[in-house]
C-alpha cells in the first residue's frame, strides 16, 4: 500500500499485490495474467487477474 501511493497509483493498492511487472505498476494496467490462492475456515478463493486492456487481449 505504502509503495503503490508513493508511486501515485494509491488507488491501486489491490491491483498493486498481483501486477509484479515494473511495467504494470507504472502504468496502472494489467500485462500478464497473476493468481493468488488463500483459504478461509469456509471458502477457497482463487483471485484472477487478467488483462483487460485492448492492447494486451
């Protein structure tokens, strides 16, 4: 959270966990596809991100 708002982009501090590319982080979009996988006591939850911007689909 803390690197995402130095950078300006605070309002992507959920984005910034799953975009790792440098490219990504500094242009605030999503490039390669990312998965994070956590369990609760009840659920597993697979968060996907994947590109939607027009240039990368």
């Amino acid at each position: 959270e803390k690197e995402a708002a130095e950078l300006g982009k605070g309002s992507f501090k959920y984005a910034w966990v799953l975009d790792k590319l440098k490219a990504e982080r500094e242009r605030g979009i999503t490039i390669d596809i990312a998965l994070w996988k956590f369990e609760t006591p009840r659920y597993y939850v697979t968060v996907i991100d994947a590109p939607g911007h027009r240039d990368f689909i």
